[in-house]
C-alpha cells in the first residue's frame, strides 16, 4: 500500500462511480491554527504565495482537494483545500482520509511498545522470529526463512519475498488469512540482501501483535497511541469512522476521485470497501490528528520510548545508493524511509489506496514537519512537501528542488515503458501468429491457485465492470477472454498472442482508461486428452525463472 502508481499499495478501487465536471476554481481554503504551548506565531508556512503553488498543482493534477497541516517546534498551521465531496463540500484539516501505507509506522510501533514492555511480552525482542510467536500461522516456502525472519526482518522489508500484492489486494482476507497464504509464495532475493516492498510482512507483523496481545490492533491502536496524543479522530476500521460520522458532523470522510479525460470529468472511487485494515493499511485520520502523531516521532515522545524511536529510525535496509533528491543513501528504518537532504535527516512515508494520496515527512534535526493527503491519485502531494521544506530551509528559489518536474518526467516514462512492455514480454511473435489449438469457449471456466485465489475466466467483459474492452480498438480477428477479481475492482483481460500463449493485461477499473495498469505473461496448458488443464500467470514479475509462474488448476468448465 505504498508507491501507489503501481498495485501496491496501492491499490485502489471502488465498484461504483459518479461523473462530475471540473469546477473552475478550487481555491475554497481554511486555516486553522494550534499549538503545544502558549506561543503561535502568525507566520504561517502556508502563505498566499504556497497557495498559488498548491492551486496550480490541483489544477495541473485534477485534484479536487487536498488538506495539510505544518509541525514547527510546538507550532502548528493546517489548512484545507479545495473539496471533499464535488461539488461543494470543503476539504478542511478536520476531513477524515484512509492514510494507507503511512499506518506501517504506527504498526512498527505497535511492535517497539511489544518490545519495550518487557515485564508483561518477555519472550519479543526485535530478533525474535514470527514462527516461534504464531507458529503454524506464519511458514514460508523455506524453511529456514520460516524460522529465521524475525519482527525486524519483517519490518525493514529485508526478508527475499518481494510484493505478491494479487495475494491480498481486492480479495477482502483477513489478518491471518493473509498470513497464512504467504507459504505458497516464491522469494526473488537472498535473505537480508536487498530492500523489497512487501505489504504482507507488515500483516504478518499485526497478526503477530494481535496474537500475542490477545487484542485486535484498533483497540491497541487507541489505547496505546491514540488516546495517549490525544487523536480523537482517528480510527482503524470503517466501521469506527462511521460512527464517528453518525455523531459528529464534523467527521466527514473525503471522497475520491480520477480525472478521466476523454470527458474532463471527475469519477468518484468509495472508500474501500474489499480490502480491511492489515497493518500496511488500515488506519483513517485527519491532518490535525495526524499532525500529533508527526510531532511525537519528530520529538522521540511517548507513548514509545527513546529507544523504540531509533529503531524505527535506524538504517535497517538501503535502497538506494543515490536516490533524488537526497545527497547519499536512502534507507528504511522500521516504517520510515529516510535520507538525507541539503545536510538535513528527512524521515517519513507516502501511501496510495482507494484514490487517497498521503505523505508526511520530519525533519528531526530542525524539529519542522508536515502531512499532507490529497484525494485523488498522483505525487502532487510530494512536490508540495519538497517546496514546504526548500521554503522552511531557505535559499534561492531556483536551486528549490522541483519534484512537480521529476514527477512529470517519470510518469511519460512509465507510460512509454507500459506500452512497449507487450512487445519485451513476448518479442518474438511470428507475423501470422499461431491459432490457439482449441475454440476460445473452451478455455473458459475457474481456475485455481492456493495463494492468488481464482480466475473465473468467461467470453465476455463483465457487464458491471467495463461492459466492453476499452483498452483499444478491438480487430474482428482479436481473441479476449475476460475476469475480475473477487472484490470487483480490478479486470483481467486475456489477450492472445500465439498458440497457447496469452497477454494478461490488468486495470483498475475506476480508470476505465486505454492502457492497462500493467502487463503479465500467461499461457493454458492442454493436456493429451485435448482440455485444457491448468493456466499460468506470472504473477510477480520480480520472480525469476520458471518459479514466476503461478499455477492455477481448473475446477470447473468445458
């Protein structure tokens, strides 16, 4: 649930949508103003100039709104732009918002209270291994990993299994559901060499937590640290914020939205409704609760203690020697990324789901922070953040670092990347290419996979997703086969390529766009007796070899 302009986090979607054009203006602002002590100071980092910035960035994103509140010291600006709800429902710092991967840090620290409170969780330190605390609800496909990959481990993304997020994402699974798949899933890494994103660790983290507490993590989450910084408006279930809502009318939940082009037209997502609160996900807050939050790990306050806050800080793992626009390395730490920016130590983390967009980042060094969320899908969000902190920092304006730039830069990137990514899968395609040997109805039928759950795979597009393929013209010669995954989110549509040989293309469904989110490598296998047996899919693209291929039996069809 992080990164989210891939499935990741951040996944994503809702099943139902609404249409709403444009409005001209979306400079609807509010400011608020807070304080730890008795001192505010009337110079405000969120400035008319900074608001420019903002509504160009809106305008230039499609962005219907967005909140952020800035930490100083013991000071704190939060201001809302723009709206909630189109068309005219403010977005305020008081708006609620699924905070998506940025709830890893709250998860990691769920776990350093484990391991602080010696007197009562003796048996959980940092190295303790997950197996030894839940058994046979965590196993891996090795079984050294298995009974070696410890909280740390887990935590700092440092354990050779890289995403697998089909496992989880839209299949509405529980904490140990989730858990317990990971046994059926491949590693791309040695252990403890390599930094890879994997949201399914930090459920496992939670279940574990759960577990040995005895407790779900939304009541440990208020007891341990929400009711202690007083964050009376966050919560970890829909169904929390929703009483919230029901009692308060405050308490509005953002809703959010993608820009759809062909006609420059909003269409609404929901809040998730297939995919619970994990430990990578789940926590729902405000800008001014979460600004609480920013300002405890800024200040190594409790409820966590010194020594819990450095290792959520501490370099676990590096991913990446040299990273813009930090100078020198950038790490993990336990929830956190981190780096080191114009002599300065920036922590922090961004998340993606449901189309909300956060971030928040620290600078501990010069006690300045800020969180931010936007509610629609894009890195706007962290061009802001960067101009926050280059303003905090000072300096000419032009040597300012300009994330905005980077970001367009990578996104045409990503999209020619996308479209010649058919042709790297599959590059030697002959020009007539080979019929499939059996009629397309008789591949239809479900397919199943212990880990990623079923395919149900018919001739046509299912009328409640897209209702026809969109992704391009459809030639009369073209072969599609269609399904959806099991919260109705996302469509898999096969395209065949040559002989048993199919293109799967995925898209979330919110998008109904003309390129595919990504692009996988899938083939049937018919047997002597001329049915087609099984399919494979390679599932995570990070795998390598022939162990990348997912293998789904058929259950039932032709």
């Amino acid at each position: 649930m992080r990164h989210f302009l891939t499935l990741p986090f951040a996944c994503y979607l809702v099943t139902h949508f609404l249409s709403l054009t444009f409005a001209s203006s979306l400079h609807v602002s509010q400011l608020f103003f807070s304080n730890h002590d008795a001192q505010i100071s009337d110079k405000t980092p969120l400035h008319p100039s900074f608001d420019s910035f903002v509504d160009r960035l809106m305008q230039d994103w499609h962005i219907p709104g967005l909140a952020i509140a800035v930490v100083h010291e013991n000071k704190t600006w939060s201001k809302g732009y723009g709206y909630a709800t189109l068309p005219d429902v403010p977005f305020t710092p008081h708006t609620l918002y699924q905070v998506a991967s940025t709830t890893k840090s709250f998860t990691a620290s769920l776990a350093a209270l484990l391991v602080q409170n010696q007197d009562e969780f003796s048996h959980v330190e940092w190295g303790t291994p997950l197996h030894s605390l839940v058994g046979n609800d965590f196993v891996l496909k090795d079984d050294y990993l298995t009974t070696h990959v410890s909280l740390l481990d887990a935590l700092s993304h440092r354990t050779g299994v890289p995403r697998h997020d089909f496992v989880w994402y839209d299949q509405g699974l529980d904490v140990k559901t989730q858990t317990y798949l990971m046994r059926y899933l491949e590693t791309s890494a040695s252990f403890r060499t390599v930094f890879q994103y994997c949201n399914l660790f930090f459920t496992a983290v939670s279940h574990v937590i759960e577990s040995v507490t005895g407790k779900p993590q939304a009541d440990l989450l208020r007891e341990w640290i929400f009711e202690p910084l007083g964050m009376n408006e966050s919560y970890y279930s829909r169904e929390d914020a929703a009483k919230c809502q029901a009692s308060n009318s405050r308490c509005v939940m953002a809703d959010s939205y993608a820009w759809d082009k062909e006609s420059s037209s909003y269409r609404r997502w929901a809040l998730n409704q297939s995919n619970p609160a994990n430990g990578a996900g789940g926590v729902i807050s405000n800008v001014v609760d979460y600004s609480k939050w920013v300002h405890a790990l800024m200040y190594e306050a409790g409820p966590v203690s010194k020594e819990g806050h450095a290792k959520l800080k501490y370099p676990s793992s590096m991913q990446s020697v040299d990273k813009a626009p930090y100078s020198g390395p950038f790490w993990y730490g336990l929830g956190l990324d981190a780096g080191v920016y114009r002599n300065e130590r920036v922590f922090g983390h961004t998340g993606g789901i449901s189309g909300y967009a956060s971030s928040f980042k620290f600078l501990p060094d010069s006690k300045f922070g800020f969180v931010m969320i936007q509610n629609s899908m894009s890195t706007a969000f962290e061009a802001m953040g960067w101009r926050l902190i280059d303003e905090f920092l000072g300096g000419p304006e032009n040597e300012f670092y300009d994330m905005n730039k980077t970001q367009t830069e990578l996104t045409k990137k990503r999209e020619e990347e996308l479209k010649a990514l058919p042709s790297k899968l599959y590059p030697n395609v002959p020009s007539e290419p080979v019929q499939p040997q059996l009629p397309l109805q008789n591949y239809t039928g479900i397919y199943t996979n212990p880990a990623y759950g079923n395919f149900s795979i018919g001739l046509e597009a299912p009328s409640d997703l897209l209702g026809k393929p969109r992704d391009r013209k459809v030639d009369s010669q073209d072969l599609l086969l269609y399904a959806k995954s099991k919260g109705g989110n996302v469509l898999f549509t096969f395209r065949h390529v040559s002989a048993e040989h199919w293109l799967l293309e995925w898209r979330s469904v919110i998008y109904d766009s003309k390129m595919a989110d990504d692009y996988m490598k899938a083939k049937f296998e018919v047997g002597a007796d001329g049915i087609v047996h099984r399919l494979g899919v390679v599932m995570e693209a990070a795998v390598p070899g022939d162990k990348a291929w997912a293998w789904f039996d058929r259950i039932e069809g032709c």
